[in-house]
C-alpha cells in the first residue's frame, strides 16, 4: 500500500528542498502541482525543456500499437 504526504514549499531559485523528517529515505515519486496563475506558454516550454532533457526511449507507444496490431 501506498502512503502519500502532502505539503507546501516555496522553491528557492537554487530548487534545492529539504522534505520533512518524516519523510523515509528511499525512493520516491514527486509530483510538483503548480499555481494556476502560470501563463500556459511557460508550462508548454518547461513540458519542451522536460522532453528534450530527457533520455530517448527504447521504444515508442506508437511502435508497440503497431506490433501488437501485425500480431
């Protein structure tokens, strides 16, 4: 099962955060939920800027659709 902690932080221009205590040293999946009052054009860079910073795949969706349609 799961647990989830949710808390509030302010992101200091260097977006180094301490997380609470309670917090078990382990892996982690972190979700960031920004304001909404962000202009949509800064959230499509930032998705562009996450895309191009990340490793190319393996695979992709579209690749596997089309095996699993020639099966």
């Amino acid at each position: 099962m799961q647990r989830a902690i949710k808390f509030e932080v302010d992101v200091p221009s260097d977006h180094v955060i301490k997380l609470p205590s309670d917090v078990p040293v382990g892996r982690a999946e972190i979700i960031v939920l920004l304001n909404h009052s962000q202009a949509p054009t800064d959230r499509m860079a930032r998705a562009r800027q996450l895309v191009e910073s990340s490793p190319s795949q393996s695979s992709d969706s579209a690749d596997l659709v089309a095996q699993d349609r020639q099966r």
